[in-house]
C-alpha cells in the first residue's frame, strides 16, 4: 500500500504516517497540491492519498481526473471541521477522517482500499477453475491476456494476478485504452518531454516508467490506434521506451496484463489488431465467464455487495430472501457483476422490513425485476410471438432509411444501457471508437444523447 499524504494535516502528519507505516504502508508527503500532482507527474506512484480538508479538495480532485490519474481521496481534518467535511465528499473524496488519527481507522481505510482492488469473490466451480489457472500463471513473468464480457471483472482479476505475483509489492498501473483519446494515449503510456508538443508544459512520466519493477494493465487494449500498437509492441519486446520528444530510450521492467471485451483474433482479420502484438500479449489467456455461465456465484457476490453498501450507505444489514436469492439467480444479467452490483445497491436503499425481499429488486427505472422476468418467460412460451415480432420490426422499417434506423439502434441500445459506451459498443458489435463517431455526428444534427447514468431519457452530448 503506497500512501500520499497532502497537506500537515493540522500538524497531525507526524502521527498519521506512523499509524500507516505500522500497518504496512509506503508513506510519502508533499507540501501542497501543487507538489503532489508534481510528485505523481514525475511518477511517484500511490494507491491512496489523505488529504488536509483544509486545502482545495474539489481541486484536487478535478486535477487527478483531468491528468487521468486514478487516485483516491482521503480527506482529514478537525471534528470541528464539519462543513469542510461535507464539502470535501462533496467534491469528490471517498472519505472524511477526524483528526486527531484514529489507528483503528486508519488501519480500516487502507484495508478497505487494499481490499476493493485485490478481492474475488467466487463459489461456483467454473470461476473456481479459471482461479486455479490464474494462481498457477501469477508467480510467473509470462503477459497475459483477459477476457471476457463487459462487467464480467477483469479488472478485478488483473489486480488478483499482480497480487498473486512476486510483483505485489511493487506498483500496479491501469491504463484504459478506451477511454483517452489517440492523440493523447501515446504520451499517457510512454511520457513526454517538455515541450514535446503544444501544452506540454513539464516533463511528464509516463504508465510505463509509472510500474517499472511491477505491473501494467492495458484495459480494453482493442481500442488503441493500430499505428499506437506498433511501438507498443517495440516496447513490449525490447522492455524499453521512448518518451514523447525524448533523444534516448528508457528501460523499465514491467509485466503486460491486457484485457478485451472482443475477439481479438477477429479484430487481427479485420485489419484493426497487430497479429504479433496479440501472440505477444497472448502468451496465456484467462477468459472471465459472463455471471449467466456461473450462477452459483450470484448469491456470493448479492451478499457481498448487501454488505458493502449496507455500510456505506449506514443502513441495517438485511439479510437476502431465499425468493430474492433464487429470482437474482433466473435473471440473465447482461451487464454481469457491474448491473448486479448496481442492483443490489438499489435494493439495500429500496428494502423495507427485516430483509430485502424480491419486490425490492427493481431495474433502474424502477421496474420489478420479477416483473421483468415474468414477461420474458410469457413472450418466450408463446409460439406466435417470434413472428408478431418479426412482422411489427419490418412494418417499422418501410419508409424509412438506413441511416435513420441505424441512429434510433443506437441510441435506444445506449439508452438501454444507461448511457454506458464501452457496454453499448459491445452490444452493438462495432468500437468504441465508432461510437463515439456517431455520437458525435448525432449531437452536431442536434439529436438528444444519452450521457453515462442516464437511462431514462436523453441530454445533448
């Protein structure tokens, strides 16, 4: 556990660093924001930062989210120091801690936070069998590739395997393909130099000089720019790299964990994916069954999540109804972990009595999920249905182009997902990259898009 803390902490440092350094962790400090973006720029790595309530925190955390550092935040201050308290969650830190420190509760934050990134919560022998594959490859220096559906946990299993490794004491870095754009992803991997390129304004350090000695993650490694693939694959092979505007090449020592939510032995035939760049990523795959393919899982993950947000949200722990257990089982979850993690949340606010019932289980619009079911099984019994259906989808279409029909696709499946373009894309069967195309396209023509959590209607983009 790598902690940053920012800020004296209303001359408490001293003693919160202690705390922290007897349960195990890495402290480093800085002065101020400024010195902490600076520190983690020039890739100081961390896993958690504790934060002075006393500083800019609605800052700090715009900072941390406009560089795409994933990092969060802590803050600490005085018990007198309500209103800052509330505004620091506000502005986006995970949590408040009362000063003076608490050993007891500083231990529970950094166990927490060790806790989400490294847990896999499983019963069901199909996932039992992918956990034994994965602590068989762990210890070992081979690249991995994950894969799976959207939700399915790959990230989760990512962190499982550098956990597992003779690496787990060194860093772990996650950089998501998808969701930085190509212009800037080749600096946000490799580093740049001062003034490498317009508003490169300092030297940066990039993911990889960030994980040398640990692990690098490349989430959903399909969506890089196949001309990006090329000096990633240099980079892979001769473990070293060049920064953006850089005169010589840096070593590093890292072990690659890619993960896909798309076949990439079909994106190589379309001409979208290196083929050398997937045998050297492939070295072993570990595909992540869809929840659908492992149901006796359900009822692990349901009681974990009952828990977690029980807790967060400081409501009685309600136990699971055998009705609600076995109705979470029947569904299909094409979201996977993510949607019934979703679900649960929604039913530890929803649930009234001594424990959370089936009529507590509801979509996000508010449907009851056994609503839901009932009428996919009415539809599925009906011989005639398939073809009332065909015959109503055709009727739709006459009269109207393919370019319109295209649209309404896409956007209702969008819609359908809550906003959510990585789960859309999938659905669709097209990129991300494409998505975003058309999105774009739509909101120029002055078309509502749905924005990510909004399922229920459509906002410009």
């Amino acid at each position: 556990m790598r902690l940053l803390i920012i800020g004296s902490l209303n001359g408490q440092f001293g003693a919160a660093s202690k705390i922290a350094m007897d349960r195990g962790a890495k402290v480093a400090h800085a002065a101020d924001i400024d010195a902490a973006l600076q520190a983690l720029r020039s890739g100081q790595g961390a896993d958690l930062a504790m934060a002075d309530v006393g500083l800019d925190i609605a800052r700090l955390v715009d900072s941390l989210a406009a560089e795409r550092i994933n990092l969060p935040v802590v803050a600490c201050g005085t018990e007198s120091d309500a209103d800052a308290a509330v505004a620091a969650i506000r502005a986006g830190a995970k949590e408040y801690v009362p000063l003076p420190p608490e050993a007891d509760l500083i231990a529970a934050v950094l166990a927490a936070v060790a806790e989400e990134s490294k847990s896999v919560i499983y019963r069901d022998p199909v996932m039992a069998d992918v956990i034994h594959l994965a602590d068989q490859v762990a210890p070992s220096k081979a690249s991995i590739l994950i894969t799976g559906e959207s939700g399915t946990g790959k990230e989760v299993m990512a962190r499982y395997l550098h956990q597992k490794s003779d690496r787990s004491n060194k860093p772990f870095v996650s950089v998501n393909c998808a969701a930085i754009p190509d212009n800037l992803l080749e600096s946000e991997l490799f580093g740049h130099e001062k003034g490498a390129f317009t508003g490169a304004v300092a030297r940066r350090i990039g993911k990889f000089e960030e994980a040398d000695g640990g692990t690098l993650l490349l989430d959903e490694i399909s969506e890089m720019d196949i001309r990006l693939q090329a000096k990633l694959l240099r980079a892979i092979q001769e473990r070293e790299i060049d920064r953006v505007g850089g005169t010589k090449p840096i070593r590093v020592d890292i072990r690659i964990i890619a993960t896909s939510n798309r076949d990439l032995a079909a994106e190589v035939r379309k001409g979208t994916f290196r083929e050398d760049l997937l045998f050297r990523l492939n070295v072993l795959n570990l595909r992540i069954p869809p929840l659908r393919e492992r149901p006796e899982d359900i009822p692990a993950l349901a009681e974990h999540f009952n828990v977690k947000y029980s807790e967060a949200n400081g409501v009685p722990l309600r136990p699971l109804s055998e009705e609600t257990v076995d109705l979470l089982k029947r569904a299909q979850w094409s979201g996977n972990v993510r949607e019934l993690e979703n679900t649960i949340h929604r039913a530890v606010l929803l649930a009234q009595g001594d424990s959370i019932t089936p009529d507590a289980i509801r979509a996000p619009d508010g449907r009851p999920l056994a609503m839901m079911l009932e009428t996919q099984n009415s539809n599925a019994g009906s011989e005639d249905a398939p073809a009332e259906t065909a015959g109503k989808t055709a009727e739709s279409l006459v009269g109207r182009t393919v370019a319109d029909v295209e649209r309404d696709l896409i956007l209702e499946t969008l819609n359908h997902c809550l906003g959510n373009r990585t789960h859309a894309a999938n659905i669709l069967g097209i990129s991300i990259r494409t998505l975003r195309n058309k999105l774009k396209q739509y909101s120029n023509e002055g078309v509502p898009v749905p924005m990510p959590g909004d399922g229920n209607h459509r906002a410009a983009l």
